[in-house]
C-alpha cells in the first residue's frame, strides 16, 4: 500500500503565533516535524502550508512544501486540498501530523502506518497511557475513550473524544496523528462540521458523528505538542539537551 504523509501548518496559530517558524537547534519546529516525518520512511513527505514563509523554510532545509488555501476551517481541510494539487497517483492512505510536534517518536508513525495496513481501515490515530489523574481534566489534552483496553498489539475503536473525563478506564491521551484511507478523506471533507465538533473543537467528532470508524492504536509515548510559550520552552530545552 502507498502512503503519502502531508503535515498541515500556518503560521496565524491564536495562542502562539509565528509557531512552526520558532527555532530548536537552529532548524524551526515545522521542518523537525518534516525531517521525522521523512526519517519513518513510509513514503513521500510534504507540509501543506497556509503561509510562503513556511514553504520556504521547509524548501531551505531539504524539504518539500506546497501553498494552500488560507481560509481552510480545519487540517483535514488543507490537507484534501493539498492531496489534489500534487495529484500524485495510487495513493491508498493519508499520513496527517500534526506541524507542532517536532519531538514525535518516528516509531510510533511507523507503527500506525503498519496497523492501517495489515487492518485496512478507514480512520486509524494513536494514543498513549494517562500517567497523571489531572490531565483528565486538562482540557487542553484531547482524550479519547476506546471500545477496549489498548494493549500494544490492539487497534480499538474510539467510541468518543474528550477535552476532560471523570473516569479513567480505557480513557488514553490522544495524541494528534491521523491515516486515513484516500476514499475516507474524500468523504470526511465533503461532511458538514458537526455540532459536537463545534462545540468541543475537536474535529473528529464529526468522523464518529458520521459512522466514519475511528481505530486507536497505543503509541510508545506522549510527545509534547508546541500550543503556549512555556511549551516551547520547554521542549527546546529537551531537545536541544539531547543533541
């Protein structure tokens, strides 16, 4: 099966902006992305991104990028206009990270692109174990509920996604990552936002409030995703520590 992975960034991010262009080891964020997107070895690579200042970038440091639309509602949105224009053939899935992880481990990319291929399915994301109760009321960290335990070889069904949860049992941390087959994305873009999407912000509520499957499999580790200035912070010091 041949996968496409496509990376969605702009830079008018409303709690930190000008993100993907901010700097860790003097390479910015949206090309670490690229750089282990392209590291996991699934397939072609590119960022759809909303701003020429991100093309460029990615362009710079050996990458490859492509402009789009600048009035897309969600990711997903960019990413099927993306998917178009290079009108590369036989594309049978979608590879869809998020821009602002850079510390992603590339194994668990490997990992969900080898589940979404021996399970051939329509959604599939990744999530990995709550080590801490009060990030069950984060609301900054999705959630998602799945049908059974996630044990390192399962690919549940994620019966709902969540910003906070009073219970625990098989309630993971999301983590934002997403393959879909091409005929899902096809179908996915052409849906209106739900209610439930709207409300919660989260806009795979609408898969679930369309039937459209939702597969989880249990990543190796939460990686810390760039959304405020002390994240950044943060994760600049750890990276730039291990190199």
């Amino acid at each position: 099966m041949k996968t496409l992975t496509i990376i969605p960034s702009r830079l008018s991010a409303t709690r930190l902006p000008g993100k993907p262009l901010l700097k860790i080891n003097g390479i910015s964020i949206i090309s670490h992305v690229f750089k282990r997107a392209q590291e996991a070895n699934i397939g072609e690579v590119v960022v759809a991104a909303e701003d020429q200042e991100i093309v460029d970038d990615v362009k710079k440091n050996g990458g490859e990028a492509i402009i789009t639309n600048n009035n897309h509602k969600t990711g997903t949105d960019r990413i099927y206009e993306a998917f178009k224009k290079l009108d590369i053939k036989n594309v049978d899935l979608i590879m869809n990270l998020q821009g602002d992880e850079p510390a992603i481990n590339i194994e668990d990319i490997i990992s969900l692109n080898k589940k979404m291929t021996s399970y051939p399915g329509q959604m599939g994301t990744l999530a990995a174990t709550i080590k801490n109760d009060h990030d069950l009321e984060n609301k900054n960290i999705v959630k998602v509920a799945t049908k059974e335990n996630l044990k390192d070889g399962s690919f549940s069904r994620a019966e709902n996604f969540l910003r906070n949860s009073s219970k625990k049992d098989n309630v993971y941390h999301h983590i934002g990552i997403y393959c879909y087959s091409t005929e899902t994305l096809e179908k996915f873009v052409k849906l209106k936002q739900s209610q439930n999407e709207i409300k919660n912000r989260l806009e795979q509520l609408r898969a679930l409030d369309n039937n459209i499957e939702i597969n989880v499999a249990l990543a190796k580790s939460s990686p810390i995703g760039v959304d405020t200035e002390e994240d950044y912070l943060a994760l600049k010091k750890i990276m730039e520590y291990k190199a």
